[in-house]
C-alpha cells in the first residue's frame, strides 16, 4: 500500500482539526444528558472518543507508560466487528474515570495532541496492531480515529440542534486508508461474527470525487480464513458487479448507521449501477462496520 508524503499530512491534519473541532463543540452542547446515540448520553460519547483517542494512543506509543493492561489486550485481540460494543463498554467502565465535558474536552486534545507527536516522522505504511488480530498501516489508524470524531461530532451536535460538517476529502480518508489499509493488511477475525457470506464472488467498485477509484471483492467460493470468505482490494473493472458512487460524508454515516441506505439513495449521495446492484445489500451483510 502506498501513501504519498502529501497524503500523510493530510491525514494529520484531518485528525488535528477533527480533534480541536469535536473538543470546541463540547461546551456549546445545552444539555449534556441529552440522549446522542441509542446507547449514550453526549456526555458518554465525549468518554467514549476520549477512550478511543487513548487506546490509539496506546497503539502508536505502546512502550509509553498507557494504563493498558492484559485485560484490555485480551478484548482488544477478540474483538470482532460485531462485539464492538464489549470493548466500548469495557473502556469505559474500566479506563476513563473523567466525567462532565470540560474535563473531557481537555483529555480529549491531550491525547491528540499526544498521538501525533508520536506519530510525527513515522512512516504511514508501518503496519500496527488493531482489533481482532487484524493489522493497518498508521495512516489507516489516524484516518479511522478521524472518521470517529466525524461521526460522533453528528451524534452530538444533532443532539443539541447544532451544526456540524463532515468535510468529504477527511470523510473519504476513511475509505482510502482504513478500509483498503485493514483489507490489504489482514484483517484478521474482525468478520468472524458476521453473516455467513454467499457462496458467489461479489464485486463492489467504489467511485467519488474525493477518493482514487478501488473495488472490493467478497469472495465467498472458497474455504477462506475459517469459511468466512476472502475480502480483498482490486483494481477497478467494467465487470465489476456493483458500481457504487457515493459522497463520503453519506456513505460513511449510511455504514455507521447513521442514515438509512435508502435516504442516501433518493439525496443522488449514493447511486448504485452495475451488472448486479442487487448484491449490494448481500455484499454488505458481510463487509459491515459497528453502527454504536
């Protein structure tokens, strides 16, 4: 996988931004008991980004002095896509004591603060460890914890009738270097716990202003990794089964959840064309994100 110099910092300071822009929005939240996401209040999403930013922490510096300890490596290694939420709660419960948003908001710039001076000069390729034995190189690290704050920064500032943009070249670093980076890099057991995959090979071809053209092949013919199927990066062609055009902004929160695939469709933020449109939802049945 290559990442270009330019690409890099992109990345960094699609993180930077992310970081001061979740961080400034704390404070004008109205009521921070507000209900945020199914789960949590705005004040637990606050921990919960503030958990995550740490565990990112604790991976691009893991000899540092983190807290981590063999509890949390273990639910880190068995973490699948599917029991995300364990792991939420475990960091939350166990490993984030802060409450009330001032707090939050000034650990939350620490610890971003703290991940890209680690990361300043490193090479965005280096491969680290992620959930569920998986592996991404650190430019897929930074951009997922990007795409975090994105999406958590909606959560709350929909919850207090506030506004909040998703700028679509840091939403598009999502699918650029976390999705082709965990696929490309093994991705582990993360799809142990997902639907079976059908006994076909499915092509997905992703296209859209901000991103470079790339397909995602679910290849479920084989006896791949336990019979779940192989997952793997392509080059784009004509007979690709689905031809996906998307506006990152909505694609993202169409994976996480967020907006129902069929609102992104009638916006003209999602179309779907190919040989097979159909397979889509198939494909997406097994190639999912956690949607807490």
């Amino acid at each position: 996988m290559i990442i270009s110099d330019g690409q890099w910092a992109e990345t960094r300071d699609a993180l930077r931004r992310a970081g001061d822009r979740f961080a400034d929005l704390l404070p004008a939240v109205p009521d921070p008991a507000a209900r945020a996401t199914r789960s949590w209040s705005v004040e637990q999403t606050a921990a919960h980004m503030v958990s995550l930013a740490w565990a990112c922490e604790t991976i691009v510096e893991p000899g540092s002095d983190s807290g981590r300890d063999a509890r949390l490596d273990t639910q880190l290694r068995k973490t699948q896509v599917d029991t995300v939420r364990d792991l939420n709660d475990l960091l939350l419960r166990q490993y984030i004591v802060e409450r009330g948003l001032p707090p939050l908001q000034d650990r939350l710039r620490e610890h971003v603060r703290s991940i890209l001076r680690a990361t300043d000069g490193r090479d965005p390729t280096e491969a680290v460890d992620w959930l569920g034995g998986s592996r991404l190189p650190l430019g897929g690290l930074l951009a997922h914890l990007t795409n975090e704050l994105l999406i958590h920064g909606w959560d709350i500032a929909r919850a207090g009738s506030l506004r909040w943009e998703i700028p679509a070249r840091d939403a598009g670093l999502f699918i650029e270097l976390f999705l082709v980076g965990v696929t490309s890099y093994g991705y582990g057991a993360l799809l142990d716990s997902t639907a079976p995959p059908p006994r076909r090979r499915i092509a997905v071809q992703f296209r859209s202003r901000h991103t470079r053209p790339l397909t995602i092949v679910l290849d479920g013919t084989g006896r791949y990794d336990g019979n779940r199927g192989r997952v793997t990066v392509a080059e784009p062609e004509r007979g690709d089964d689905v031809r996906l055009w998307f506006d990152p902004p909505t694609l993202n929160l169409v994976l996480f959840g967020r907006m129902s695939r069929l609102r992104g469709a009638l916006t003209g933020r999602l179309v779907v064309r190919g040989r097979r449109p159909w397979l889509l939802p198939v494909f997406l049945r097994t190639v999912h994100m956690p949607d807490n």
